[in-house]
C-alpha cells in the first residue's frame, strides 16, 4: 500500500524505446543509476516504465546508441495535478456537483410499493403520504419504522410491511394476508422425463402404466383416486392426492468435439490495475489510464464508500484491472484430444443428471469424424423415481 502511495506521489512514465542496439542502451541505463520497472519487449521494440525524475538521464543512453524513446503513458500525481491546474473551472464544476449531489443523496427522490397484489399501490402510497412518508423530504427526519407499523394497522389485507431506504429511494415491502384453499382437483403423478419403467409401487390411486412400458415426459403415470371418482359430492371436494413412485431407465447422452490443433487465447497471468474516482456517469482515471499490454480484457470494480446504514457517498472510486491476453498455439495428440473430449462430454451429462442419482452404467463412443479432430459421445444409464406431481 505505501509503495503504491510512493509511486504515485513521484509519478512514473511508460515509454516505448525503438532502435538496433536496445541491449547496450538498456547497460548504459543501468550504469547511470536508472532502474527500469516492468519491461516488456514486442514486436515495435522495449517497453518500460521508468521514474518521472529519471527521464531526462535517458537522453545521453539514447544518443549513443541511437535509440528512440517515446513517451507511451504517464502516471501519478504530477501530471494529474498538472492536468488540473489547467482545468481550474471544471475542478470547481465537480465540487459543487459533488456537494449538491450530497445534499440531494440526503432526500427523499422516489417511492415504490413492492409485493402487493391485491392492495393497490396508490392507496398505499396516498396513505403513507398522509403519515409523512414523501417526495422531496429530509430522509432522516422519518420515522420508517413507525410509519410502517401506522400502515400495517389501517390495512387489514397487509400481513406485515417493511419499509427501506436504499439511497434516494424508499422501498415499502407488502406481504399480504393468504387465506387457506382447498385444491378442487385431484394431483395426478406424471413422469418428469422419458423412461423405460422396472417398478411400479402405487400406495393410493390407480396406475396407469405398467413394467416394461416405454413413458414420455408428462405422461400421466399414476392416477389420483378422484380421477374417475364422477359422483364426488360438490359440497365436499376431493383432497386426497396420487400416492407411490415409478422407478425407470433413463438415457442421457452428450458429445463433444476437440480440435488437434487449435488456437487460441487466453490470460497470461499479468496484471495492471489503474485507479480513479467516478461522479455520477463521468470517471476520471488517476493511475493506468490505457492498457500497457498489447491485447488486454478490461475489468473494472466499483468501490462506494458507505458511511452510514443506509447513505452513500455520491463519489465512488473505480479500480481497473487490464488483465493481459495472449495467443497459444495448442497441438494435441489423438490420446489428448480424445481423454479431454470425453471429460468435457461426461461434465456435460452430469449437468443434466438429477443430484443423488445413481448411474447404472455409462458407455464411451469414439464417432468418426475428420482427421484434424477427435469427436466422442458418452451415454449413461441411470435407475430413477420418474413420478412427480404435475402443476395445477
């Protein structure tokens, strides 16, 4: 943390050194005392970065051995006060915003009901609008637990309501009141996928298949007792649901095709983060302004400073990770190709195997395929309870 502080405050530069003699330039740097931080060699030529003090001691390296040396990026405190200094009047600009953006942060913007189906949600806000509970009003000021209460008692379908503040806005929660129902309809169990069945177990109801039955999905397996139960009286309705399991064969399959030769690309494991602070949808970046790598995935994390339950300070900070890529050239074997198509085919058919499920016996199949890549297929065979109850 202090070694990041200390680069900052002196300031660093990223500069890019082109010419035929780059290994004694890089001695004769090293014999004036100048150290070289992070150096990359590509194909334009060596890049590094390099202390703000020390620049000016590359110019006697560069001129004898004829190297060229452009400035590539800058970080740190000098250029950003630099930077500022000639923008005097937005740094102003940003202070007020940031201080009206406080004081707004310290209001009430926006009121919302969520969870209500019955009761609508004007009546709810003009009631909590009587109580206090408004637009344009100091937040701290309201009493959101008291309100709450005040509203749960004048609605008598509300259950409970919770009311919350996240920043400007105010979020009342309703939980409505659910009075108990009696199903007018019999559960029937149905097979929740495709399947050759072995066992049938029925405890109340009548089946509808038998073993060695092929059943497809949604296929009614077991009939609730009130099926063709016609003369059941209105006034009673049926309560009584299917009752058993139907255990079965189910097939799953998948496939999968690795290349022999492949490119592509992937993270090198190297790293440049960047800070800065962001005002509403504007970011202003500190340090590490653009990639230092040539191929690069960006990643930024925002980081909000909360100094209360419930407040936010309208200013965030941004923390930019420049994550290098790079291209890899991959040559498999047919032994590779095939052990890493056949584990990417096998993790695909565990995906769609219920958790717990036991497998009976699984296959491998080599297909054929064209020379440069190898294709397998692995099917499994597992012994499941296919009988679920179909949705109302």
């Amino acid at each position: 943390m202090f070694e990041w502080l200390r680069i900052f405050w002196y300031g660093r530069l990223l500069f890019l050194a082109q010419g035929e003699q780059l290994a004694r330039f890089v001695n004769l740097v090293s014999k004036n005392g100048v150290t070289l931080y992070h150096t990359q060699k590509s194909e334009r030529g060596m890049r590094a970065q390099i202390k703000l003090t020390d620049f000016r001691r590359l110019r006697k390296p560069a001129r004898l051995t004829h190297t060229r040396v452009s400035i590539v990026a800058k970080y740190g405190w000098p250029f950003i006060a630099a930077r500022w200094w000639r923008r005097k009047g937005l740094l102003i600009g940003i202070v007020i915003i940031a201080t009206v953006l406080t004081l707004l942060s310290q209001l009430v913007l926006s009121i919302s009901v969520s969870g209500n189906k019955n009761l609508t949600a004007p009546d709810v806000l003009e009631r909590a609008e009587k109580l206090g509970l408004k637009t344009w009003v100091y937040s701290k000021e309201l009493d959101l637990n008291g309100i709450a209460k005040t509203l749960q008692e004048q609605l008598p379908d509300a259950a409970w309501i919770g009311i919350e503040r996240h920043g400007t806005n105010i979020q009342i929660r309703v939980s409505e009141k659910t009075r108990p129902s009696i199903p007018n309809e019999a559960g029937n169990l149905v097979a929740s996928r495709a399947g050759i069945v072995k066992e049938i177990m029925v405890i109340e109801g009548t089946p509808l298949v038998h073993e060695g039955e092929t059943v497809r999905a949604g296929q009614v397996l077991i009939e609730s007792p009130e099926g063709n139960n016609l003369s059941s009286s209105e006034a009673t309705p049926p309560l009584s649901v299917a009752k058993g399991f139907v255990r079965a064969r189910v097939w799953y399959s998948a496939e999968s095709k690795i290349p022999l030769v492949e490119d592509k690309v992937e993270e090198s494991g190297r790293v440049a983060t960047g800070r800065g602070i962001k005002f509403g949808s504007r970011v202003i970046m500190l340090t590490t302004q653009n990639s230092p790598f040539e191929q690069t995935r960006k990643e930024v994390i925002s980081q909000s400073l909360k100094l209360r339950r419930n407040w936010r300070f309208p200013v965030e900070g941004i923390r930019v990770n420049h994550i290098e890529l790079q291209k890899v050239h991959i040559e498999r074997s047919v032994a590779e190709a095939r052990q890493l198509a056949e584990q990417t085919a096998r993790a695909e058919v565990q995906k769609k195997i219920t958790h717990g499920v036991p497998i009976v016996e699984e296959t491998v199949k080599v297909l054929t395929n064209n020379s440069d890549s190898e294709r397998v297929r692995v099917e499994v065979e597992t012994f499941e309870d296919l009988a679920v109850y179909a949705n109302p």
